[in-house]
C-alpha cells in the first residue's frame, strides 16, 4: 500500500496515546500506511535498547486506533513481540544491518509494509574521552578546544517539528568554520558570524558532531529521553 510522510504537529494524537515508558521520538516525522491505520517512524534512529547499548531502531504501531483494533507487526516475516492494541499502540522494533522490513497487519488483507536500511556502525558511539568539563561541570568542551556544548539539556519549542524538546547549546570556541551534524544529519554551520546554535535532541542517544573541514571533528553524545519534555 501506498504510504505518506506526516509531520509531528499532524499527528500529536499518536504522542497522546503512547504509553509510559515508550520512547516519544514516535511523535516525530512519521510515515502512515496506505490504509491510514498504521504508521512507522520516518527514518531510524539510534536508542539505548534492552542490553544498555546504543543500536538502529524504529517504531512501529496504529495510528488513531478504534477500542478494538489490534494488529501484528513483524520484522523480516518473523512476528515481532506481542500485537499491538488500542491500549497499547506502538512497538519498538530492533533493526539488524542491511536491509529490513517492517509489515503492520491488521488483518490477511489489510497489511501496511515499511522498509528501512541500516548502515554497519550507524549506532556506534564516538569516542569523547578526550573532551573535558567546566569546574561546574555545566559546558564540555571537545578536545579539538574549538567547540563547546552545554551539558544539561534546556526545554523549548522546536519550531521545525512543533513539540516542545529537550535541546543543547553548542558554541564555536574561535571563530573557526564548523560545520554540525545531529545523527549524521547537517544542521547548521558555525562561525565567527555565527557563534553558536540550539541542538534539538530525539529520543534516544543523539550524537552532535562539529567539524571544521578534515582539520578535526568534535564529537558530544546526549540523550535526548523521550524526546520530548514539558516547559516550566
């Protein structure tokens, strides 16, 4: 069936309807199924799953389900943990690298099927040992010396999505040309012009990298929660 991209502000009743615990950067950009009663998230992304590690993973579930619906959702033709119900209405499915397929079955002839391909290494975590900390421990700076970021994460409302996200600043520390990246996707270039940005952080482990041409690449990694969070 033939599926469409929805912004996160067009389906705000699928963050409503997610139950504690559920990793929220299912309120993101998702993609809904052809038969307008599933949805899948846009585009993987990287969380901590059951062992503790950072790996690929999308969501998968029912988009404004009736109090009875269920479906079954299945990754690669292998049923995938329990079906999803009204009640609870989103799975997180764990990818593996190389090409995988999500299928959400309402029933033998209602099935919406999404499919996503996972990079070997996407999920790795860079190595920031040699980053170091204010004395307050509030900003981290990169090892470089040519960025710094804020450590805690702020509240406010990401004008691209809608939702209001936890965020963090980041600061070019000399006027260098930095260009930075959230996920592996570019997000702004810093310089002496334009010193510093909000970093706006998904679900998840999020992985904020600064690099002034082949010279050096900065590297800070935070976890974006649920992805979303409530202002004061």
């Amino acid at each position: 069936m033939q599926c469409r991209e929805v912004l996160a502000g067009a389906v705000a009743v699928i963050a409503a309807t997610v139950g504690a615990g559920t990793p929220a950067w299912a309120a993101s950009t998702l993609t809904i199924g052809g038969s307008g009663k599933t949805f899948a998230s846009s585009a993987v992304q990287c969380a901590t799953n059951p062992s503790g590690k950072s790996a690929p993973m999308v969501q998968a579930g029912l988009f404004n389900p009736k109090p009875t619906t269920t479906a079954v959702v299945s990754l690669n033709g292998t049923v995938y943990g329990a079906s999803v119900t009204a009640a609870e209405p989103v799975a997180d499915v764990w990818l593996a690298v190389g090409s995988n397929k999500v299928v959400v079955a309402l029933s033998k002839k209602v099935a919406d099927a999404y499919t996503f391909n996972v990079i070997a290494g996407m999920c790795n975590l860079p190595d920031t040992s040699g980053n170091w900390f204010s004395p307050d421990g509030t900003l981290e700076y990169a090892a470089s010396g040519k960025s710094y970021a804020t450590v805690t994460p702020g509240c406010a409302l990401n004008g691209r999505t809608g939702l209001t996200q936890p965020y963090v600043n980041l600061f070019d520390n000399g006027g260098f040309l930095l260009n930075v990246s959230v996920n592996g996707v570019p997000l702004t270039q810093l310089s002496a012009t334009r010193p510093h940005t909000p970093v706006f952080l998904s679900g998840g482990m999020n992985v904020i990298s600064a690099a002034n041409g082949s010279l050096s690449t900065d590297y800070y990694v935070r976890d974006g929660g649920n992805g979303t969070c409530t202002l004061p």
